[in-house]
C-alpha cells in the first residue's frame, strides 16, 4: 500500500514582501556594503577639513583686533567653502544608489520584494538623505576640528554657540543632504549611471558656470536670471551666513538692469521646488515603466 505525501503549498509572494522598516534596514545595508559610497564619504570629510585648512592658512586675519562678528563669519565661510566640490561627490553618489542597481539588473529583486516600488524608492531616499547628512556634520565637526589651531594662532575664536554660525554649519551638512537626494531624482529618471551623472554635474555645475560665462559676453538678462533659479545657485541659500555684520537683505524682484534677485528665503522655496519636482517625475516614471 503506498501512502500518499502531501506537497506543501507554495508560499505566498505576501509572505516575503517586506515591511517598510524592512525596506530601510535593506538600504541601509546596501548603501554601506558599497565600497564606492564608503569612499565618497570619506572623500567628503577629507575635502571638506581640507579645504577648511588651506583656505585658514593662507587667510588674511587682519591683526589682533577683528571684530567678534568678523571672526564668526570668517570661520563660518572656511568652513563651508568645500561645498562646492564636496557636493559634486555627493551629486555622483545620489545618482549611483539607484542607478547601480538598474545597471546590475538587482532592481528586480528590490522590487520583488517591493511589488510597489514606491516604498522603496522612498526607503533608497530617506536612508541616502539621512546618511548623507550625517557625513556632512561629521565633516564640518572634522572640518572644525582641523581648523581651530590655525585660527588660535591668529587671533581667532569663533562663537560657536552663535546661532547664526551654526545655521551656517549645518546648513552645509543638509546641502549635501539635498543635492544628493536632488541627484537621486535624476538617476532614478534616466536610470543610467553616466547619463544621470551628466546630468546632475551639468545641471548643478557646469550650467550655472556656462550660463554666466555667455552672460559676461554678452549681457543678456535672461542669461543671468536663468542661472540665478539653477539648483546649484539657489542651494547655496542654506550654508549662507547671515549673522551680524552681513548686508542686509535683498530686495525680491527685478533689479534696474532687469535682473532678478532673491533673497534667502526664496532661494530655499525654489531649491525644495526643484527636489519635490525631481522626485516627483522619478515616483511617477519608477512606478510606470518597466524594471
């Protein structure tokens, strides 16, 4: 007599998908077992303490009797002065996080494991954000802590409980943050490694330059106010300092020339519009398009 063996029924997709807390410890581990993004992090704290360093080094102090404004906003600016080329890995580094995985096809198990898509195109971003902005406070705290001797032997003693000065700091840190989260956007879109980065370079760096280059030749006002509203200008809102001894504000509108000017406020709106519309467009082509 044979005896029948029942076959277990295949699990359920269901019972494998993951939660969204699940989605963002998976990201997490990703985004820290690639030997590319560990090293754009560290490159991040190493120019951003760099160039703290040189631009302290070979600074002209002024004497002994600097006024305390002077010193904050003189620290604040060293400090930051990085970001330019600092944000530059983290516009590669935004691209890349997604990017990668449609280049190496593990996309599909992401979304396997999110038939969504959306929570995990919103875990890959919050963790790159987050990340990302706790590397740029480590930098600036590794920025400061290689710059402060070279200001004490000048003269300089920044208040660091300044408020204004602190902005400055960690606005620097959610620049990075940002851009990143703005590269992002670009590399989920394109889905291509080097057509993402060309664009987010481009787009951050390379047009703003180009555009006021045919600006000075030429004194077109649409030129100038093109570049004005780029991501790459209106970002630097957040790692102005605006402390005691700065000019004034602004006056929003269109000067005399026919150039427009904002002020900081409205370069961080259009900066946050820029991000919202870039992610947007990514959410919307992620959840449409094939994998």
């Amino acid at each position: 007599m044979t005896t029948a063996t029942a076959t277990p029924a295949p699990r359920s997709l269901d019972s494998i998908r993951l939660s969204f807390p699940g989605l963002i410890r998976s990201e997490w581990i990703k985004l820290r077992s690639l030997r590319s993004t560990v090293w754009c992090y560290v490159l991040i704290i190493l120019a951003t303490a760099g160039f703290s360093v040189l631009m302290a080094l070979s600074a002209n102090f002024g004497g002994d009797d600097l006024p305390q404004a002077a010193q904050n906003s003189m620290v604040a600016q060293y400090l930051t002065v990085g970001g330019n080329f600092t944000g530059l890995i983290a516009a590669v580094l935004g691209v890349l996080v997604i990017s990668g995985e449609y280049t190496t096809g593990m996309i599909r198990t992401t979304y396997t494991a999110a038939p969504g898509r959306l929570s995990a195109y919103t875990a890959k971003a919050l963790v790159l954000t987050v990340v990302t902005f706790i590397v740029g406070l480590i930098s600036v705290v590794a920025a400061l802590a290689a710059s402060i001797p070279v200001f004490a032997l000048n003269g300089v003693s920044p208040d660091l409980s300044n408020p204004d000065v602190l902005i400055a700091l960690i606005g620097s840190a959610g620049y990075l943050a940002l851009i990143a989260l703005l590269s992002f956007s670009f590399g989920a879109i394109l889905r291509n490694s080097a057509g993402g980065i060309a664009t987010a370079v481009g787009m951050l760096f390379v047009l703003p330059v180009g555009i006021n280059i045919v600006y000075s030749f030429t004194g077109a006002t649409w030129a100038a106010n093109i570049a004005t509203i780029l991501p790459g200008s209106v970002g630097a809102a957040l790692y102005q300092y605006n402390g005691e001894g700065t000019e004034a504000a602004p006056a929003v509108g269109f000067n005399a020339d026919g150039i427009l000017v904002l002020d900081q406020a409205w370069m961080l709106i259009i900066f946050a519009a820029w991000i919202v519309l870039g992610l947007v467009a990514g959410a919307i082509l992620t959840k449409r398009r094939d994998a």
